[in-house]
C-alpha cells in the first residue's frame, strides 16, 4: 500500500522586505500580457532555494509562478533568468517535463529586476534525496524517472528544438571550470585549501573526449516536482544553470549526494544510508538505468566528474554565503553556506585522490 502523500518542503511567506517591489505595476503588466490573469491577485514568495527569488501569484481563477533577479550587485553572468525563460519555451515538444513558460519581461523599470511568468504546476517538491515519508517501491519508482529523464533530456536534439546558440558546443568543461573559479575567487571570503588544490587538480586532468547535449546544471531531486500521489516526476525546474554542455556533468552533480553524509535537516546526502532498505538504487545501479535509457555503453572519466560536481557547489555555496553577508541571498538559512562551501571542497579534493 503506498504510504501517506507527504507534504511538499517548499512553503510560502510574506515577501521578505529585501525583495519586495510595487504590486500595482506587476498586476497591471500582466494584464496588458496575460491573457488569462484577473484581478485581485496575491502574491507571496517561496521559501526555499538561494538564487533567484520565486513568488506565487494567485488569481482568482489560476495560479501563476513569477522568477525575477535578486537585488543588489550581481556577479558576472549569474542569475540569468533570461536563459532560463528561453529554455522552458524550447522543451515542451520533448520528454523533458517542464512548466509552461508564459511572459518575459526585460524592462527593469516594471519592478526594479528583468522577471518571468510561468504557470504553476500543482504537485509535491521532496529535496530530501532520501524521499522521506514514500515506500521502497515508491522511492525506486522516483529514482528511476529521475535517471530517465536526464537521459532523455541529453538526448534532446538542441539543434533542432532552437538551442543551437545557447551555449557553445565544444570545451565546456574548461569553460565551466575557468567561470566557477573566477566566481568563487569574486566571492571568496577566506583562504581554502581545498579549494585551491582542487581548482588545480581539475585544471590538469581535463577529459580528452568532448560531447555536447542540453545540460541543466544543477539536477537533483530538489528542482523537480512530483505528481501529488503518484511516484513519478511531472516537472524539472530551475533551468538558469542550463547550457549546452558536457551531459556527465548532469550525470555527476546528480550523484553526488552517494557520498555525503545526512543532515539533521534532511537536506544532506545517503552516505552510510541503507539505501537498500529505502528502495533507493545504488550509484552502479543508477548509471545502469542511465546507460540503459540513454544508449550509452559506459561512463568514462568518472572520478573527474564527481570532483567537478563538488567543486561547481563549492563554488555555488560560496557565492550563497558571500550574498548572505551582504544581505541579499534569497533564503534565511543563506548564511550557514559558508560551512557548505568548506565541506563540498574537502569532497572534491578527497575525490581527486582517489582519481590519481
């Protein structure tokens, strides 16, 4: 008997006051754009998640999802919620489960931020990776879904759906390392070890073999949604990460959380989990379903991967952490993240070692 439909972690607030703006322009806006949005409208925002601020807009009729920048300066190339809009609009024709992107607005004057318009996809948001409160069965059903889907989307034809410009296909990788490092030094708020050994460790064992494919960037069970009772995936969210680029990328960020330990919070990884016991597969296993829905033989450049999936969120992390202090990320747990850079580097470095 499947167990009791959980409640989603994502909750709703106030707006906070640092990403408060003017209503009245928002509503009047949608109404010149949307052909299916009424007035009175409500608006509040989504705790949860470190980068752009996310708020409910709820009509009397329908509900509406609106991402906008964050305040304040911003790093180089960071938070590009254009990106993101455009990619929602490119993968509705595929087996790529995304929301209906709706409006773009690129006028900062509207509400002080470029912001976008999608339609609210009514389902469950679990970002514990050990699924609490769903059976084995349940769990292993998710985790299946969530390898098919990365597959199937590395498998779009990004050429054919309108990306051929969105990223540039060859030496991603490199490119990826030479953006994370310069954005970690930018938001660098002490010296770390770690980090340096493995900026440098990833630097000298660049993969030889290049492929190219739609990548999200930062794939996990937290940035999906699920259908409200049954075991599946019904939406991927969170796209400003999205690029073409290297698809183990994807595939190694999706993993990583094999080999981090549990937090009191729920948010942490499976090391030392009875995975088993919880329906959840393996790391092998995962690859297989992986290879097996994307007709991929093997994984090459494994131990590369994963220490390039510790160091993008160290990097990411740090970035959280350096916003918090200035009193601008948009979470309020934001500022225990430089703790999370630290750990995600040690990672990554115990990774390379074992590369060698």
């Amino acid at each position: 008997m499947p167990g009791p439909a959980p409640q989603s972690d994502v909750s709703l607030i106030d707006v906070l006051p640092q990403h408060r703006f003017d209503e009245a322009a928002l509503w009047q806006y949608l109404q010149q754009h949307l052909d299916d949005f009424s007035q009175p409208a409500q608006l509040r925002q989504f705790q949860g998640g470190q980068s752009n601020p996310t708020y409910l807009i709820q009509t009397p009729t329908k509900k509406f999802v609106l991402r906008k920048k964050p305040p304040g300066k911003l790093l180089p190339s960071a938070h590009l919620i254009e990106r993101e809009y455009r990619i929602l609009r490119a993968l509705p024709d595929t087996e790529v489960p995304v929301p209906r992107a709706r409006v773009l607005c690129e006028d900062s004057s509207i509400i002080g931020t470029p912001f976008y318009v999608m339609d609210h996809v009514e389902g469950r948001v679990i970002t514990g990776v050990h699924l609490p409160n769903l059976t084995p069965p349940e769990r292993r059903a998710i985790y299946t879904d969530y390898a098919r889907i990365a597959a199937k989307l590395h498998s779009v034809d990004y050429k054919a759906c309108g990306l051929a410009d969105f990223g540039k296909p060859e030496g991603y990788v490199a490119r990826q390392l030479d953006r994370w490092s310069k954005q970690y030094l930018a938001s660098k708020t002490e010296e770390n070890a770690d980090m340096n050994e493995l900026m440098a460790w990833l630097a000298a064992h660049l993969p030889a073999n290049d492929e190219t494919a739609i990548v999200h960037g930062d794939y996990r069970i937290g940035n999906t949604i699920l259908h409200p009772t049954e075991p599946r995936i019904i939406a991927v969210l969170d796209w400003e990460l999205a690029t073409l680029g290297h698809p183990l990328s994807d595939l190694a960020y999706a993993c990583m959380f094999y080999r981090i330990p549990p937090s009191d919070t729920g948010s942490g990884g499976l090391a030392g989990v009875d995975i088993a016991a919880l329906g959840i597969p393996d790391e092998q296993e995962f690859l297989g379903w992986y290879c097996k829905f994307s007709g991929r033989e093997r994984i090459a450049d494994w131990p590369f991967f994963l220490s390039f999936a510790y160091f993008r969120m160290a990097a990411i992390t740090q970035g959280v952490y350096a916003r918090a202090l200035q009193g601008n990320a948009a979470d309020q747990r934001a500022i225990k993240y430089g703790e999370h850079a630290k750990g995600f580097a040690a990672a990554g470095r115990a990774m390379t070692r074992q590369g060698d």
